[in-house]
C-alpha cells in the first residue's frame, strides 16, 4: 500500500484527470464502486488513513493550483523549479492529513468503546509507525519531512481522545498545511486565506461519513491488543535462555 501511496504522489499529471480519479476513489471506497473494507485491525486502519489522506491532500493542492493557474496550469509542471515545490508541498500536506485523520478517528473508538485514552494512543502509534516505515523519506520530500512526521507522532502521543468530538474540530493541521506550503504568492494566498482552508474542511465530510460507517471500534482495539500481545510474547520467548541438555557420546 506504501507504494501505491508513492505513486499517487509522484504523478501529479495523471492525479489530476477525472476518470483517474474516478478510478481512484473506486478502488480506495471513496465512490460508488467499490465495496469499502471494514475498519476492524490495523492493517485496514492503515490503508483507510494512508488512502484518504492522500486523497485529500492531492485534490486539495492540485486543484487550488488549477484554480489560481487557469489555463496555465499545464505549464506549472514543465517548470523544474515549480515541481520541485509541489512534491515538497504534496508530501506535507500528506502528513497533516495523516495527522488530522488519525487524530479524529481516535476520537471515534473513545466514543464507542471504554477503551482508555492511552490504549488508543497506542493503537494509533503502532498503525502510524507502520505507516511512516513503509513510506520512508520520499526523494522529493523537503528538509522538514521527518521533524513534520515526528510531530504527526507526537500529536498523537500526547492526544486526550476523550476531548475529540464527532465534528470538524480534530482537522487544523490540514487547512494550514495547505495554506502554508501551496507554491503559490503570499498577496495572492492571503486573498485566498478562509476559502482555500474552508475547501479543506469541505473534503473532509465524506471521508468523515465514511469512517463512522466503517469503524468497528471494539474489534479494531481487540484485534490490535491481541496482536500486541502475540509480539511482545514472541519477543519474550526469542530473548529467554534456552535451556540446553549434555548428551553422551
């Protein structure tokens, strides 16, 4: 899933044609096509936040350079040094949607579980550790991708989930992610500042929709606690002496 994630965000041509999207939203849920997983252990928490996040964060960035393009906006990527700035923004923006996505489903298992706030931070952390290690540090990443992802981890660690509501309130990082790292003029930008932020929040709806249908939140936690525990017993069992028995000759 970490390479098709790669390839989603290094191809900002194709990302940009409709029926790529559509086929796109098919295979991750997102439209009609598809018939979407059920979010009940780790691996499908993975791929739901990986996919929806750079769902947001490629049509979110992409299609506010159309919009402030025009009918330059083909020309935007023939520029070496333009590219270079939407793979820079394209992979920050990945990582606040990460994080505004983690931290709202977060939520969603303290609202329907009796889980403690700390058992759901370790969940997330094992799911979003998984997640970054497969992804690495893209070549075209800035300099800030790793203290930026290091921040998405400790967003999460230090989380009360017991105060995130079932609203837009967990998505901050997003709308200021793009706002911020957009390849596009400051005087331009700050006209744009409530409407490029608010179309942000709008993405996040569906996906919002989509996750309250999906989660399983009892089995999710159980499943990742069992897998946690069957870890740590083969850790254990891998660093326990062995012992050994003299044989004769």
């Amino acid at each position: 899933m970490a390479s098709l994630i790669k390839i989603l965000l290094v191809l900002p041509k194709a990302l940009v044609s409709i029926d790529f999207w559509k086929a796109f939203t098919d295979y991750v849920g997102i439209g009609g096509g598809h018939k979407n997983p059920q979010l009940t252990d780790s691996e499908s928490l993975g791929q739901f936040l990986q996919t929806r996040s750079s769902h947001v964060a490629q049509t979110s960035l992409y299609g506010y350079l159309r919009t402030r393009a025009g009918t330059r906006y083909p020309e935007l990527f023939e520029d070496p040094g333009m590219l270079l700035s939407i793979n820079m923004a394209k992979w920050q923006i990945w990582l606040a949607c990460l994080s505004d996505l983690t931290i709202y489903i977060g939520g969603l298992i303290h609202q329907r579980t009796d889980a403690k706030s700390d058992d759901i931070c370790l969940v997330l952390l094992s799911v979003i550790d998984s997640i970054l290690t497969e992804t690495g540090i893209p070549e075209e990443a800035s300099p800030e991708f790793p203290d930026t992802a290091e921040n998405l981890k400790r967003r999460v660690a230090n989380c009360d989930f017991s105060s995130i509501p079932d609203n837009e309130f967990a998505f901050i990082k997003s709308p200021e992610a793009l706002f911020y790292w957009a390849p596009i003029a400051d005087q331009l930008k700050n006209r744009d500042k409530e409407i490029v932020k608010n179309s942000v929040r709008f993405r996040w709806h569906e996906i919002r929709r989509s996750a309250r249908k999906l989660l399983h939140a009892e089995a999710l936690v159980g499943n990742a606690k069992s897998n946690m525990t069957a870890k740590q017993d083969i850790s254990g069992e891998a660093d326990r002496p062995r012992s050994r028995t003299l044989r004769g000759p």
